[in-house]
C-alpha cells in the first residue's frame, strides 16, 4: 500500500496559499512531517482525512481516489486532530463504545471486545469508568490514539500529538505508535525534529506550503557530513556572523551563543567541525525562506 499526493495544491478564501503543489510518495510504516508554524502540515493532513477540499492535485491510496471516495477512505482512516476535544464528563469506555457504534461495528458483543482491546492496548484499562475530563494530558492523547485505531485502519494521520505531553508521557505515545505495525501507514506530524529520527523511516519537510525535501532521515543527516560547523560566539557578534555565514541555528549556552553554520568547504575563523543532526537538515532546509536567527 502506498499513498501518492500530486501537485496539491490549496488556497484559503482569504489568499493565504497554504499548499503550493506538493508532491509526496508515502510508503507503509512511520512517515514524519516537519515544518515551521503555519508551513501547511494540518492543511494536508485535513486534506488527506478527507476533511477538506484541494483546489487541484490528487491523492491516491494505491487505486482508491482519496479526494473523490471519501466514505470508502473515512472507513480505512485513524484521525487524531490537533486540537482533539473529549466530552468531560463521559467516561473512555462509554466514549470508545460510542465510537464503535458511530464506526458501524453493530454487534454489541464484538463492540465489547473492540472496546476492551483498544482499552489495553494504549493502557487505559485501569481507567475506562473514568471521566475523561479528568484525564492528564498523556492519557487524554492515549485515548485519542485509541479511537483513531478504532476498526484496525489502514491509514492513520496524528497531528503534533505530543504537544503538552512531558518526556515519559511522549515516549509512552511514540511506543504505542511505533507498535501499529509495519502494513499500516501512519503519518506524524510533530515540532520535536530528533523524534522523527528515532522513529520514522520516511520523512519530509514543508515550509510555507512547498515541499522542501522528502526521503530517510539517515540519509538526509549524511547529506551533511562535514558541512556543519560550530562555535562560540557573543551574543554582540552575531549579525557579523550572519552577514558572512549560512547560520542555521544558535543557542544560548552561559551567556554565550553557541553557532551551528552550513558551509561546503572549511570556514576556517577558529569554527570546529561537528557531528550533522536531523535539526540541521531541517534548518538548513525552511533556512531560505525563514530567518532562523532572532535574537
Ligand atoms: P501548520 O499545521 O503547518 O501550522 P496550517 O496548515 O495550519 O499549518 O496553516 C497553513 C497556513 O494556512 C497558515 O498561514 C494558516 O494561517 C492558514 N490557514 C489554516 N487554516 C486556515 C483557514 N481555515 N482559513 C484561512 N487560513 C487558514
């Protein structure tokens, strides 16, 4: 099974163009989306789940036309929004069965089992009477997790699902994500770059609604082997530095600024080589059209 968008493209009625013909081949397992605030990542995601119209482009899951079949894609598809809201007062187990009902799943045996299962898969078992507004933000994304795998779907889309979960409660999730298996096709849209890298085979990165690069994040760090730079700079220095470098990101580190530059050859001026990351790839990629360095 593979997912193939073509030239999509998509603007909003007030102008802003948030997809400009993007072009992506999505294969089974964990595909990583990266890009700035606003760069179009929900736009496509909507897009793919159906939710929303492109103006032109199309997208195919092998021979089923996503853009025109919705009901028969809505059927196969896990959605968990960004902004995913729960009903505080109903309880995950009452919630999940409601879920099942509205996915056609009519048998209330089998919707018994479904319900349990998906319980213990995301480890809310323990948890399935309780309200889930009072639920922690990590349980509150599990449960999202647990309804979009509702009626074993072939595709699944979550968008920045970590966003307010704290490290534990993050890998927790990335755990029960990595677990969905290899012939499904899960798309991940997050902000943490190094993420992708540990989980995702497939990746591409988008910045104001264009494609900047789509492949393996492996390959992509050893794109730039011996092409990162960094150094210690003052704070004082550093349009200096960013008039004559590729300056793709700085940090502060006791009130210095610690610099990372691009650069094909040596640029000497006491700069030491380092070890390329997926967060200089993805600097070095939204760095045309986005300044990196505010300070
Ligand atoms: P991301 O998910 O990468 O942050 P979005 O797809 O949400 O990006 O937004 C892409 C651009 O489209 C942004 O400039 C955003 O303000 C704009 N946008 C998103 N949704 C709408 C909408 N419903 N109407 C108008 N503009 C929108």
């Amino acid at each position: 099974m593979q997912l193939v968008i073509n030239q999509l493209s998509k603007r909003y009625p007030n102008g802003v163009q948030a997809l400009n013909n993007v072009s992506l081949t999505i294969q089974q397992g964990m595909f990583g989306l990266l890009g700035p605030n606003g760069a179009g990542k929900s736009s496509l995601m909507r897009t793919i789940a159906t939710l929303q119209e492109a103006d032109s482009g199309s997208i195919m899951l092998d021979n089923l036309d996503v853009l025109k079949e919705k009901d028969t894609v809505r059927r196969i598809l896990g959605y968990l929004p960004q902004d995913f809201g729960v009903y505080p007062k109903i309880s995950a187990e009452e919630m999940l069965t409601h879920i099942a009902q509205l996915k056609g799943i009519q048998n209330a045996g089998e919707r018994k089992d479904t319900v349990q299962s998906l319980l213990h898969r995301v480890n809310l078992y323990a948890d399935r009477k309780k309200a889930l507004g009072t639920f922690s933000g990590g349980m509150k994304q599990r449960f999202g997790i647990a309804q979009a795998l509702m009626g074993q779907p072939k595709l699944i889309i979550v968008d920045e699902p970590t966003a307010g979960l704290d490290p534990a409660e993050r890998n927790r999730f990335y755990n029960l994500l990595s677990e969905i298996g290899e012939n499904t096709i899960v798309i991940l849209s997050t902000h943490i770059v190094e993420d992708v890298r540990t989980l995702c085979r497939q990746f591409a990165i988008i910045c104001q609604g264009e494609l900047m690069l789509q492949g393996d994040p492996d390959d992509a760090v050893q794109t730039l082997e011996g092409k990162i730079y960094g150094k210690r700079i003052d704070k004082a220095a550093i349009d200096i530095y960013k008039q004559q470098y590729e300056v793709i990101s700085v940090q502060m580190k006791s009130g210095q600024l610690s610099l990372r530059v691009y650069s094909d050859d040596d640029p000497g001026n006491e700069f030491i080589p380092v070890s390329p990351v997926l967060e200089d790839v993805y600097f070095h990629q939204i760095a045309s059209k986005v300044d990196l360095v505010t300070i």
